[in-house]
C-alpha cells in the first residue's frame, strides 16, 4: 500500500522481508540495535519499535525469544515480537514525548537509552498545490533544524510509481526544494503529502557494533492537488 510504503524515509512502519534470526543463534557482541518512538498526529498513536541485527545495521534481523532469555522492554514494559514490523514493537495511544529502552542480553547484560527530545512540524496551511513544471519550496511551520535532525515529505497516489520524495539534513534548514526531476513522475490530480521530522543518535549503551535511536514526528497530511 502506497501510503505505508511512505516509511522508508523513516516515516514510519516498515513491513520487512528479511530473514528473522534468533539472537541465541548469533554472538553477544554483532548485536546492533536499532531503537524508534515514532508519533504519528494523523492517527494520535505512538508506535515504539526495536529492532535488532546480527552484524550491523543491514544485518539479519533478529528475535528476542523467551527461549534465549533476552528482552527488549520500553518505559518498563517488555515489548512483544511483531513480523509487520520486523522488530519488537507497543502501540500507545496519544502523544509520547520520551521514554526509556532497556534491551537485556542472553547473559543478563543491560543497555539502557532514552530517546532524545524531538520536534513537532507542521504544513503551511496555504500549502494545497504542488507545480510540475517549476521548482518549488515547501516551508514547513517549526523551528529550523538542529543537528541530529531531518525531514522527510512524500507526496503520493494509489498507483503505484506516481510518487515522489524530498529530503533535507540541512544544519538551520526550514524549507524543503522539491525539483523537477523529482517531480516528474507525478500524477496529476488529487494527491496527499506526508511529512516527518526525526531527532536521530547514537545508542549511548549498546554492544561493540553499536546502534540508532531516535524521536520521529509526522504532521497532520497535506490534501494537494499536483498540476502541469
């Protein structure tokens, strides 16, 4: 579906494919964690993830299983499997501002994070119209970026291909060039544009291979119409 699709650009949840491992099966020390408290506004739902890998940020994915004695938990709650999202994962609803990670290893060791502080973000309220053929500039309505920081907007349709997606890590950015080229594949029409803004770093505890925790915020969706 088109619109969860938009997750790639950290925009949310993502259905992985990749081949689940057990971390009983692999070493304490190739363990990298990847940790997400992601508020969508749309929905009013906080989605809290976190997956793990053997190997590295692009390894294998793995399971917590009750049979190798490890567990991830947040805020105190251990947090069950779930496949959709390829990692450990709670639904909480209403906004979460912050939290705490404790992932616990197969030999009792503990890796406590707390997810950084995040920013909200938000369309102009003029914004309705998005023009193929010239290059534009969406202005969002939220403070610049700091470091650590980047947006990510989508605009798509139910068909598959006639999308298109922008992004900035721009240190003091506030605005987003949206180029022809980019633009090109674009149906005309009725379109709807999503927009997420996410406070990324590094684990502060976590294995030899490290790790990613972060904040993302998406705004309300913007109903666009795309024209020539």
């Amino acid at each position: 579906m088109k619109k969860v699709f938009f997750a790639i650009l950290a925009l949310g949840m993502i259905f992985t494919s990749c081949k689940k491992e057990d971390l009983s099966d692999g070493s304490q020390n190739k363990v990298y964690s990847d940790y997400e408290l992601f508020y969508n506004h749309n929905e009013d739902k906080t989605h809290v993830v976190a997956r793990f890998r053997f190997g590295g940020s692009t390894g294998t994915l793995m399971e917590l299983t009750d049979t190798s004695g490890a567990s991830v938990s947040f805020n105190g709650e251990t947090l069950p499997y779930n496949i959709w999202y390829g990692g450990h994962h709670k639904e909480y609803g209403g906004q979460l501002d912050g939290g705490t990670f404790v992932y616990t290893n197969t030999n009792g060791v503990m890796y406590t994070n707390t997810v950084p502080t995040g920013e909200v973000i938000a369309f102009q309220p003029e914004f309705d119209t998005i023009t193929k053929g010239v290059v534009e500039s969406l202005i969002w309505n939220g403070a610049a970026l700091s470091s650590n920081q980047h947006v990510g907007v989508f605009v798509g349709s139910w068909t598959w291909g006639e999308d298109a997606s922008f992004w900035t890590t721009d240190y003091g950015a506030t605005e987003i060039v949206m180029g022809i080229t980019q633009k090109s594949d674009l149906a005309l029409g009725s379109s709807t544009v999503y927009m997420d803004r996410s406070t990324v770093h590094d684990v502060a505890q976590g294995t030899p291979e490290g790790g990613r925790i972060r904040y993302k915020y998406r705004c309300t969706n913007a109903a666009v119409v795309v024209v020539e």
